[in-house]
C-alpha cells in the first residue's frame, strides 16, 4: 500500500458509505480512494454511543495507518457520535463528516413539513439536536427511525420485495404528510428508488452525499492535496469476505 498519503479514506459502518463515494468519485474521478466498510460490526445505529465511538477510532486507526490524506465519515450515525474525538486525536488530517442534509431540505421548504429518517444513534445525539434546532423554529421537522434498513442492504437484498415490503410499513404513517424527506443514513440513498415509489413524486428527497463531496474538494483543493490521476478504488471489509467485496462494487455501479 501506498505509505504518501495519497489516498482518499472513505469510512462507513457497512455498505452505505457506497452511496457518498459515487458522488466523489463523480466530482474527483481522477482521486484514489481506499474505501473501508465496517460491515462485521454493522449495524452501527442500534449500538451505545460509547461502542460506535470505539469502533469508529478502531476502524479510523486502521485505514490511516495505510497513509492518506484525508478521511471521509460516510456514515451520520459515526460522525454523530464519534467526529469530534476523531478531529481531537488526528489534528493534522482532513476528517470530513456525512449530516443530515437538514440545511438543503429546509432551504427549498423554509416553512415545510420534512422527515429525516436516520438512525437512532444520529437521532438521539446533541449534535442533531442542535441541526434541528436552527430550522424548527419554521418547518415542521419528523424524526423518521427506520430499523431493518440497513441489515437487508448489507445483506445484498436492496432491492428485494422484502425490501420493499419494510419501507412501505415504515413509511406509511408520513403519506401524504411530507414535502422532503433527507435520507440522514448513507445507506437509504441506496433504496431511494423504492422510497421515491412509495411517497411519489411530490416528495423531494435529499441526502448529504453531493454537499460531503464539495466538502471534500473544496478541503483537498485549499490543502493543494489533489491527485492528478489516474484515479483508483481500493476496497476494504472487515469480515475480508470477497462476497461483500462484490457486493460493494455492484452497489457503486447500480443506478
Ligand atoms: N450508514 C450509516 C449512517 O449513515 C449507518 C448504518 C448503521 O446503522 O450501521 O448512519
């Protein structure tokens, strides 16, 4: 492995981080970037804040020990419960956070009903609070928790009836009832499709990954660290089962 930094790391608890390197492979095709999903310990949204935050220093430790120059959270339940401490013990590295794309939502429906469906660790922790707290005041703002999401994605049925079956239930009660719905977990945009089927089409729905890759460039190119290519993907998971491995590149390649 390459010990200059010249890699991009890109961290989420499983296969949901997929979701936010599509989008900085589309902004910066020419970066190389070291993906590593903690899938043997996935899911991180149903842990105790204190357990996501080990397992987030536990897998931060190992991909920057392989030397890059930047780390991307592709998980909000991890950087709700861990950013800090991460930019507390790595000073000098560019660590960039995936949020609750609140800010978007309620820009395009300042007095707007808006669901945010997440996990219960980003739901329950201060620093949603305090995101939700500056667009309460003006829209209506529905904390949407969504259990069995992520387990049927990194069990590869994404795009199963049962699947389908499960966002249906989950999201019946907010029919009708919703002008945006910010996918706050990085592993909904991954079933937007079925989500945008089961609310139709009056519903926007918006997630963090497009504002995490402007971030990421913007970061990088202040720094005057970017790659000149050829750009690259290096695959990591930590159950090293090829499985998953093929599971991840399918998803990064699916519409
Ligand atoms: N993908 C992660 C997020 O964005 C959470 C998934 C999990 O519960 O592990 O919140």
């Amino acid at each position: 492995m390459n010990q200059s930094g010249d890699y991009i790391g890109v961290f989420d608890s499983g296969l949901g981080g997929i979701s936010v390197l599509r989008e900085l492979q589309k902004l910066m095709p020419q970066e190389r970037f070291l993906y590593y999903g903690d899938s043997a310990n996935a899911p991180y949204g149903t842990r105790s804040t204190d357990c996501v935050r080990q397992l987030t220093l536990n897998a931060a430790e190992k991909i920057i020990a392989q030397g890059i120059k930047a780390l991307v959270i592709a998980c909000n339940t991890a950087t709700a419960a861990a950013i800090t401490l991460l930019r507390e013990k790595y000073p000098e590295l560019i660590v960039i956070g995936i949020e609750p794309a609140l800010k978007p939502a309620a820009d395009l429906f300042p007095k707007g009903r808006i669901g945010v469906m997440a996990t219960e660790v980003t739901l329950r922790e201060e620093k949603f609070d305090t995101l939700l707290h500056r667009f309460d005041a003006d829209a209506t703002i529905l904390k949407i928790s969504a259990p069995g999401v992520v387990e049927l994605v990194e069990a590869g049925k994404g795009d199963s009836s049962e699947m389908k079956e499960l966002l249906s239930q989950l999201l019946a009660p907010y029919s009708g009832k919703l002008d945006a719905l910010v996918l706050g977990c990085t592993h909904y945009p991954l079933v937007r499709s079925a989500i945008g089927e089961i609310l139709g089409s009056s519903v926007t729905l918006l997630d963090g990954g497009e504002g995490t890759a402007r971030e990421t460039l913007r970061r990088l190119t202040q720094a005057g660290l970017l790659h000149c290519g050829p750009g690259e993907i290096r695959w990591e998971n930590s159950t090293g089962s090829e499985e998953m491995l093929a599971l991840s590149k399918r998803l990064l390649n699916q519409q």
